[in-house]
C-alpha cells in the first residue's frame, strides 16, 4: 500500500505532469507538421515536376498528390488528444485542490479557547 501513496504522490507533483502533457502534446504536434509536409507541401513541390515529365504510371501520378484528408486527419487528432489532456489536467487539479494542507498553528478558535483556559487557570 506504501508504494501506491508514493505513486500518488509522484504523479501529483505538477512538473511530472506538466511533462507527460508536454510530451504527448509534442509528439502530436509532431505528427501535424509531419503530415503538413508529406501531404501538402511536397506534392505542391513536386506536383509540377511530375507534369513536365508525362508520366505515365497512375502510381506515381498518385504520389504526387496533395492529400488534405490526411492533414486534416491529423488536425483532427490532436484536437481530440489536447482536449482529452485537458479533462486529464483539470481532474488532477481538483484532486489536488481537495488535498487540504496541515495547519502551520493553531486556528484562531482555537487560540481563543486557549486564552480563555490560560485566564480561567489564573483565577484562585
């Protein structure tokens, strides 16, 4: 049960989970540009190459080809991943949130009772 608290505890530090966010939002994004450069960018480039040569192969005719579907695709998975890293982040802050810190003194009710005795045990 004590490596479970420690777990806890481990991923309740805010760097570690600003990390793993960080990475996963990364590597996403990653997954964008690449399909922005693979799908869009290059076949624009090359588009006009495959032209000026008459090929003839559908094949490579279809390399050429500017595929937005699949950028989009990617758009629209990492829309639904940071959204999802959201509700993760926000769960584990109104976690935290309930985590009620130790009290550094007593409580002003509670230094008043103690006053209240301390004059009380004064009295004969």
């Amino acid at each position: 049960m004590g490596m479970l608290k420690e777990f806890k505890e481990f991923v309740m530090r805010g760097n570690v989970l600003d990390l793993a966010v960080a990475v996963v939002i990364g590597a996403a994004f990653g997954a964008i540009v690449s399909s922005l450069v693979d799908h869009i960018i290059t076949p624009l480039l090359l588009t006009p190459a495959l032209q000026a040569a008459h090929l003839q192969d559908i094949d490579k005719l279809a390399w050429g080809a500017v595929k937005y579907g699949s950028f989009l695709s990617a758009v629209i998975k990492f829309v639904i991943i940071a959204f999802i890293l959201f509700l993760i982040v926000k769960f584990f802050k109104s976690l935290e949130k309930k985590r009620v810190p130790p009290a550094a003194g007593p409580t002003p009710t509670e230094q008043l009772l103690a006053d209240i005795l301390a004059e009380l045990k004064k009295r004969p």
